[in-house]
C-alpha cells in the first residue's frame, strides 16, 4: 500500500510545485484568507471528497471514508501569509504588495492537497478514517486552531500529525522530539506616562524615556537572575517608541515586547514578576503605568508513543537521509491546541534551498524552501496516516 501511495505522490509531485507557486503568489495575512480558503474547498469539490469551509472561521475540513473500518486520524496543515514584502527575484514571487508567505505554509498546503489526492484515489483499500484540517491564522494569535476545534474539526479524532518544513535543515531531514518542542509564546505592552515639559529643564519633569529604558534594563533580570538556568525563557522588548522634538522630554513611552516559556509555572511566574518590576520602576521615578500580558499559544507538547511512531514512519521513505532529535525552538505554534486535545506528534522536514546565496530564515523578505522537501513531508505523513492503523 505504501509503495502505491508513494508512486501517487511521486506522479503528482509536478502538481503539488504548481499549487504551492500559485499560493505564493496569492498570499493573504492572517484571518484575511478568503480566497485561499475557496481555493481549498473548490480543489476538494473537484476530487469529490467530503468537504466542509468556514470551519471556525476561514478552515477547510476534508474527510475521507476508507472502506475499511480503522481509527480516525487527522493532517493539518495551515495556509496564512506574513506582512513582508517579497524581495525573491523568482518567477512565482508574491503579485500582492507588502504580504508574501515568508513561513513555507504555502508548501503546508500544497502537501496536504496532494497527498489527500492520492490517498483518495487508495480509499477502497483504506482503513477508517482521514481527516485533512486546513487552518487558518497560524502566524497571529488567538490563531485558527482553537476556533477550528471549537467548531468541531477534532469530532471523533484518535490521533494528529502535523509538520513544518524548515527551511534552516537540509532537505532529506526529519526532525523530532518528545514533550515540548515550541514554546508558549506571549505578548506585552507597556504604556508609561510621566509628565513632560522641556529639554533644557529636566527637573521639573518626569521623563518617560529614562524610565523606560531603566524598565527595559530590568526585565533583563527576570531570566538571568529570577528564573532557574536550567529552565529556558526569553523576555524580550522588541519595540520602544516616544517620538518627540529635539528639545522635548517625552510625557509617554511604549514597551511592546513577547515572552517565551515552555514550563507553565515560569510562564506565569514572569507575567507575574513584570507587574511587579514595572510597578516599582514607575514608582521610582514617579510615573503611572498600563501593563496589559496577552497570553498567546501555549507551548507545543508532543505525546511520547506518537512521537516514536513517527520515527518508525520516517524511516519508511527513501528519500529522508537523518531522523534527529532537536532542541527545543522558542518560535510558538498553535498545533499546541490540538496535542492538547487528541495524542500526536508535531515534527519539522528540512527544506533548506540549495546554495547558502539562497538560504535564508523563516520571515526573512527572501525565504524560500526546496520543494523537493514537500513530497518527503507528505511521504512522511502519509505514512503515518497508513500505519496507524495496523
């Protein structure tokens, strides 16, 4: 039956390369993914599977009856782009200015549309059920995960599979591990209000900007002194703005930043230790304050007897080189949802472009992937789909 699979696959691999091309020129940002989504839903139309759109919001859910009975298991890729502005010089870059998918879910997608094809085309010999979730709304929380299983797309699930091509490994590559593999992944803001007056008077102000920057020196503490080392967690100020005239203190400054964890407790912890820390450096200096911690994706926790599973599965095609475990990524997703919901793994397939001239990171203006990673992946899933049930 594999072999059968893959020989589907390898017949289609032409087609899934066109489909993924037209994504990325066709991008469209999170929970703004209409006609991505009428794309899915009309490609499942066609093909005659089972297909329901507006999964809790802009998802696809596909489904497939094998002939036999067997388990229900679940694919899911996701399908939204990034505000970055294509700069690939590429026959197939992005025709919508200022949005690209810069994260490969343009290559999710056309994975899951191929392979669901092919394993259509076996459902006579197919053994229960198989689900194919398209979501919407990965890159920006509350995400399309929770909405999508909140509208009933994990019904009688017994297990999920999920993969992320990374661009950062050599394509041939399967990567893996067992509990947590992406981090929870937070964000805060700061709003800071003194009073402001002028440059060359200082005293009879208080300046939102220095206590700011004392504010952005202190958070620094929380991981290198607050938190156990062998424990990982990141606080970072990504954005700090007060724009005023040369000769102007500023009367209001803005922290925005994200926090990574993968140990609840810690992530509560620093939620926690901010408030207290931003409250005693405004009090310092005599200003007012709003702390406002929006809690994003909880941390990627992949089950144990799914993840040894996988391996088995990944050792099944030729075409991967080095099944390896890797360390944990603070980069946040919210697969979590779903491990948190039915066992399953969630696993990364290299996709690094040939040439270092032509490698570059995930929402990096000229990411791009190696297709040939696409048909690994979805050999890889499709594996797993099959051999669940035996």
């Amino acid at each position: 039956m594999l072999n059968q699979l893959f020989a589907k696959l390898e017949g289609y691999y032409d087609e899934m390369v066109s489909i993924r091309r037209y994504m990325h020129q066709h991008p469209e940002l999170s929970f703004q993914e209409y006609e991505t989504a009428k794309f899915i839903y009309s490609y499942y139309k066609k093909l005659d599977i089972e297909v329901k759109g507006q999964v809790g919001g802009n998802g696809v859910v596909a489904k497939i009856q094998g002939k036999l009975p067997g388990k229900t298991v679940a694919l899911r890729a996701d399908f939204d782009a990034l505000p970055i502005q294509d700069e690939k010089d590429v026959p197939y870059k992005s025709l919508v200015p200022g949005v690209m998918h810069a994260c490969g879910h343009d290559g999710h997608t056309a994975t899951l549309l191929v392979l669901a094809k092919a394993l259509n085309e076996c459902k006579d010999e197919l053994k229960g059920t198989y689900v194919f979730i398209h979501q919407h709304a990965e890159e920006y929380a509350p995400g399309g995960a929770a909405s999508m299983i909140e509208d009933g797309c994990l019904d009688g699930v017994d297990v999920i599979f999920g993969t992320h091509l990374w661009a950062s490994e050599p394509t041939g590559t399967i990567q893996y591990r067992t509990g947590p593999i992406m981090a929870a992944a937070d964000r805060f803001e700061i709003d800071i209000q003194g009073q402001g007056g002028h440059g060359a008077q200082p005293h009879k102000t208080k300046d939102a900007i220095v206590t700011a920057s004392q504010l952005v020196l202190n958070l620094q503490q929380i991981v290198s002194r607050k938190v156990n080392p062998v424990e990982a967690a990141v606080v970072t100020v990504a954005s700090f703005t007060a724009q005023n005239a040369f000769n102007v203190i500023a009367d209001k400054a803005k922290l925005v930043g994200t926090v990574r964890t993968f140990n609840e407790e810690i992530r509560e912890f620093i939620e926690k230790e901010m408030e207290r820390i931003i409250h005693g450096t405004c009090y310092s200096s005599d200003c007012t304050y709003k702390y406002t911690f929006v809690r994003g994706y909880p941390a990627v926790v992949n089950h144990a007897n799914e993840t040894e599973f996988l391996i088995s599965c990944a050792q099944e095609v030729t075409e991967v080189k080095k099944i390896e475990e890797t360390e944990p990524q603070m980069g946040g997703e919210d697969f979590a949802y779903y491990l948190q919901k039915v066992p399953g793994t969630f696993f990364y397939t290299g996709a690094k472009p040939l040439g270092e001239k032509t490698a570059f990171p995930h929402h990096h203006p000229k990411f791009d992937i190696d297709e040939n990673a696409m048909l690994i992946a979805a050999k890889t899933l499709g594996t797993a789909a099959l051999k669940v049930h035996e």
